[in-house]
C-alpha cells in the first residue's frame, strides 16, 4: 500500500497552494496533531503529516491491537522473516528529473538551516553488511543533501566504503508503510537487515511478507514507496543545521556528509510524508522502536511486567514509565535499572503496580503521590545521556520512582475506593 491508502478516513485536506519556504504547514500540523492533514499542493505535489501520530493510527496501520505494538514489535525484533522480491516495484512508475527543490520539502521553523527530509528512511549495504535508518537530510542543492550521520551504523558502513576510497551507495525512500518506519528506528546488531524485522511484523499483522523491489543501485527497498531517491554518500562534508530536533529545540549545527541524488523516482500518485520535527509523530517514530527493549530488559529482572512506556511529555525519549506486579520487595528498584540498561538515553523512570494505566499520566503522578515517598527515588549521578537532552552537561544525572506498594503493607489502603454498578432493568 502506498501512503494514500494509509491515511485513513479521517483526513483534513488543505488545498490552498503552501510554499514549502514558509511556516504554514508547522502551523497547520501544530493545530491538532491528533488530526491527518493531506496538503493537496507543496511546490505543486501533495503531501501529508501526523500520518501515525497517534499509538492507534499505527496499530490500526498494522493491523492489531493499540496495546500489543510493543509485544508485536519485540516479537519480530526476535524472529525476522525474509522479505519477497517483486519485479516491478510501484517506485520505479515515474522517472523524475533531478531536482530536490521541485519536491515539497519544507522548511520547519524559522531558524532550520534550510529545507529539510525529515521521513526519509535510508536503506544502504556494504560488503553484505545492511542497515535501513531514519536520517533527517538538509537540502543543499538540486542534487545534493546534507544528512545527519549520528555515529551508528550508516555511520560505521560510511567510513568503511571511505576507508576503501568508496563512495557509499543509498537509496532514500519516502512514503512507508508503518513496519518499515518502526524497524527502521529500532536497535539491531550491526549488519543485520531491518527490512526483515518490518517484513515480520508485516506477515503478523497482514498475512504475507514485506515485499520490496530492486534499486537501479542494485539496493533492495520497499516496494510501496512512494519516493525512492538513489544516490551516494561523497567524501565532500558542509556545515548541517540548525534544526528541531524531537526535544523542541534548535540542534546545533555540524559538518556532515553531502549525498550525491543520481535518480529520483516516484510511484504513479506519490504523497510525501511530512515527519513534524518535535511533534508526536516524531516521537512514536523513534521512541517507540525503543519500547520493546525496555520491556525485554526489565522482564530479566522481574518476571511479570505488564507494560512499558515512553512519555509524549518526556518527548517519548526522556521519561519512561513501567508497570510491573512484584514478587518479591526490591524488585520496583531492579525494574527501573533495567529499564535504564534497555533505553541508555532515558533519564527519569517510574515503575507502577500493574493496577496502574501507564497510558494515563494522571493515575501515574496520582501512583507517585501516593504510594511512595521521597526515599525510595534512585538517584544515579554521572550516567551517560541522550546527546538530544539540551540540559545535559558531559554526563546526565538519572533519576528513579519506585511508585510501587510496599509488600508489607495493607494494599487495600493504597487502592482507590470502587462501587458497583447496578445493572438497569429493561
């Protein structure tokens, strides 16, 4: 499916002409981000954002239940299927003349170094050794990009061909379907095909396998993209930045590598994705691929863990919260260590009792004003953080709530007072 068949029934269409230079579709995207909005002509194309900016939207996008993502994820993380590959890809329908100032990239905010990429996932290989990952790309020219290499595995891949006096292939694909976004944001091991945990995930939820087509470049993509531009990693580097990233605020800007755009292509009626920088959408696109190693993680060291969350307000990065139902005391303490161990870049953690809906930031502050008190807060000073987090220093301080009733006391007086409702007589 393509990105028009996932927009859903709920669309709100803004057909008035947007220059893609201006601030209307932050604006418009700010308004209500629970809302899908199509923009029926950016530099005369259609695009769209807050495409998966709800858990629901991407549940229903693939297919299950809103509360089974993270065990759907982790479930394909540990048992990847193999893609199919398709001869003639709906990406290859149009040939497009080179020229990413014709596409409708926008400029974010006011202060962003330029136009920016900011769903444009990167499938690349080198010596049989695969990566698929989100990169946010600034664009320079007609044909060239500046992409933000966080020092990872694109990054290793890069220097390799560098280190071989090679310049890296890759495609850039824009338009996905949900699998694909959420797998390439999660953490695998070094070379491992990202594609496969998205096909997994696929065949769950849909019945068959991901399928993907062949790149001129000889790369293996998804078939339903909507963009696929093909191109190449150079040796050349230009100052990146500034931009919004998913905090809110400005990243600072870098010297980054240029890619090379050799070809664009599109599929017969393509909707260009448009990731809000800072916004919900650009959380549950990379913190929820997380999720699921939190949950793995804290599962080693308490065994019945009902869930695990991170929190819009903590930019589905910072905060996390994690429902458990303990054994034995102690283990609201060894449940926020491992959920530091799954997510390094989280910072703040509570741990609730499984009575609690994590999903309701209400019942968690009303769990942690009332079933623990200030001495049962872990404090782990000096502790690697998040390069994202504007307030830290070289090191992070971390922080923990173990919010959880004390086994030795009378659960009764921690839980709140309940009626019965009487049933009404036809």
């Amino acid at each position: 499916m393509q990105l028009r068949d996932l927009l859903g029934e709920n669309v709100r269409l803004v057909k008035k002409k947007i220059d893609p230079a201006s601030s209307k579709i932050t604006e418009t995207l700010l308004k209500d981000q629970d809302a899908t909005v199509l923009f029926e002509d950016v530099n005369g194309l259609p695009a769209a954002g807050n495409v998966f900016s709800t858990r629901k939207k991407i549940a229903d996008a693939m297919n299950i239940p809103a509360d089974k993502i993270v065990e759907h994820i982790l479930s394909a993380i540990d048992s990847p299927c193999d893609t199919v590959e398709i001869k003639t890809p709906g990406f290859i329908s149009n040939r497009l003349k080179v020229d990413l100032t014709s596409l409708p990239i926008p400029k974010y905010y006011p202060e962003d170094g330029g136009r920016y990429i900011t769903a444009g996932v990167i499938v690349a290989e080198y010596k049989g050794k695969k990566n698929v990952s989100f990169h946010r790309m600034m664009v320079m020219d007609k044909d060239k990009l500046a992409v933000r290499l966080v020092p990872r595995h694109l990054f290793t891949l890069y220097n390799e061909a560098k280190a071989d006096g090679k310049e890296l292939d890759v495609s850039i694909c824009i338009g996905l379907p949900a699998e694909v976004l959420i797998a390439a944001a999660v953490s695998m091991d070094y070379g491992a095909d990202e594609l496969r945990v998205a096909s997994a995930m696929y065949m769950a939820g849909h019945g068959k396998p991901l399928s993907v087509g062949k790149c001129s470049n000889g790369l293996l993509v998804p078939s339903s993209s909507d963009y696929v531009l093909e191109g190449k990693i150079t040796f050349e580097t230009v100052s990146e930045g500034p931009f919004v990233d998913i905090t809110g605020t400005y990243d600072i800007v870098r010297e980054q590598p240029v890619i090379r755009i050799e070809r664009m292509q599109s599929c017969r009626e393509p909707v260009f994705h448009l990731l809000l920088p800072g916004g919900n959408e650009h959380f549950l696109l990379m913190g929820l691929p997380r999720e699921p190693m939190i949950l793995k993680t804290v599962r080693q060291a308490v065994p019945r863990v009902k869930n695990v969350r991170l929190t819009e307000g903590g930019c589905c990065w910072l905060n996390g919260v994690v429902s458990i139902a303990k054994n034995k005391e102690g283990d609201g303490v060894n449940a926020v260590m491992a959920a530091f161990t799954g997510h390094p870049s989280m910072k703040q953690v509570v741990v609730v009792d499984d009575d609690i809906d994590i999903f309701n930031d209400r019942e968690v502050e009303w769990a942690v004003a009332t079933r623990m008190q200030g001495d049962r807060i872990l404090k782990i000073p000096g502790a690697a953080g998040s390069s994202l987090d504007p307030s830290i220093d070289v090191t992070t301080y971390k922080v923990g709530y173990d919010a959880t009733i004390p086994l030795d006391k009378d659960r009764k007086l921690f839980e709140k007072a309940k009626i019965k409702t009487t049933a009404r007589r036809k």
